[in-house]
C-alpha cells in the first residue's frame, strides 16, 4: 500500500477544504493551496502524484501551471473549471490536463474522477523494489536487504516498513500505519510502538538512539531516507528538525504542521 500524495490548488476556501476533508478520508496525504504563489512554493519542495487544480485562480491563469507540471512528467492533473465550453476543455487538456471537470460538480463524480487517475498511476508506476542504498525493500519476494545482508523480518513488520518508506519521510501518525500497514482493524494504536522497536533492533545500527526511524513528537514516526544515502557518513547527523535526545531515548523530530 502505497501513501499518495494530491495537492490541492483551489482559489475557493470552501471547495478546497470539502475537497481535502474527502480526499483525506479516502485515505491520501492532501496538500491544499489557495494561489499559484503558494503551489510553487510548495512544489519546489516536492512534487504530488496527483494535482486538482482550479483554472482560475486569484494571482494567475491555472492553466499556466499545469503548462509547467507537465513538462516535469511527475504529476497528474485534473482541471476543475467553471468555464465548460468545448473550446476551453480542449485548451486544458491540450496544455497537459489528463482529466477535466466543470463546476458544478458532485463529490461522487469528483472522487471518481481521482480514482480514475490513482488506477493509472500506480498501474505506470508500481515499483518491483524500492533501493535507498544500503537498505533495499523487494516487494515482490517482501524481502530486506541492509548492508549486504538479508534481514529476517516477520509479514507484519515488512507490511510497516514498506509503509513508512513510501512516505518518502513524511510523519505518519500510529492510526495511518495501522490503518495502511495492519491487514485488520487493531484498536490499539501502541500496537505500532511495539512493532517500530522490534524493527529498529533488526535494522537500525543503535536502536536506542535510532536515525533511520525516527519518532516524530505528537504525531508518530517517519521513515528517514537521508541517512541511507551517504552511507561513508557515520554516526549519522541528524537532518534538520531533528532534535537529539541527550538523555539516550529516541531522537526526535520536530512536529510537522
């Protein structure tokens, strides 16, 4: 199971906050954005999977934006408009739109809509493995290679390791790992403490002062990729938002809003 992330770029707050609220409760990470300026900020960091973006917004033409997103090749956008002439859908999708959807619209046809979109993304990019260097996760055989060495998971603690890795370090909190990592609903949210222990002592160089799982304060954890990319660099520095825990416990990560 894999954590996607859409971004929302809607000029209306109400539309933008109904659209988060639904696509959060079908259980992707949501990013909403009122202007251009605030989408380009937040894509140099990253870019989504998936963009809903308004045609109009109060700073610029959206279909400006979807002109660049396309020719990066990384993101899917879906158009929202009020402008339903055939001249206009056409100018969206000829500017690299892969879906168009007047308003009016119902949220049923609009989630519709996005999982058209996720079917054909993870059907072009479903991945046979994921390599972050010296950690290698091989989802076919669900295998764990670190270092050179295979290591002896159990299913549930592979299903929590794939699940972490694929929010590319984004915080997870203990209900989205139980919800997206357990085959069945636990009730028990410290369920996941016990498993991230379990898995720090089999992965992680010092499992008391862990830095490729990290535990993110009043949220949960997070998977930490940088530290695998520079494997020359030992200890490991903590990334930035890293608090180091001078007491020996886990060390810990500034809370994400």
């Amino acid at each position: 199971m894999s954590l996607i992330y859409i971004a929302i770029v809607e000029g209306n707050p109400h539309l933008r906050s109904l659209l988060g609220w639904h696509l959060q409760q079908a259980g992707y990470m949501a990013q909403q954005c009122a202007n251009l300026q605030q989408a380009r900020h937040a894509f140099a960091h990253r870019l989504p999977s998936l963009v809903i973006l308004d045609s109009d917004l109060p700073d610029g033409d959206g279909i400006d934006l979807c002109q660049w997103l396309h020719h990066q090749r990384q993101s899917l956008i879906l158009i929202l408009s009020a402008r339903n002439s055939e001249k206009d859908i056409v100018r969206g999708l000829n500017a690299g739109a892969d879906d168009y959807l007047t308003k009016p619209f119902g949220m049923q046809e609009f989630m519709a809509r996005v999982e058209a979109l996720i079917r054909r993304l993870r059907v072009a990019s479903a991945p046979l493995y994921l390599d972050y260097g010296d950690l290698k996760i091989d989802l076919v055989q669900r295998r764990v290679q670190y270092r050179g060495d295979f290591v002896d998971l159990t299913p549930q603690e592979f299903s929590l390791l794939y699940v972490l890795a694929q929010a590319e370090g984004s915080p997870l909190s203990r209900s989205e790992l139980l919800n997206k990592a357990w085959p069945e609903a636990i009730d028990n949210p410290r369920t996941i403490d016990t498993h991230v222990l379990s898995l720090r002592k089999k992965i992680e160089t010092d499992p008391r002062q862990p830095s490729l799982i990290q535990t993110v304060r009043n949220v949960g954890y997070r998977f930490n990729p940088e530290m695998l990319r520079d494997p020359s660099t030992s200890p490991v520095a903590p990334p930035i938002g890293v608090q180091a825990n001078t007491n020996g416990h886990h060390p810990r990560v500034a809370s994400f809003r």
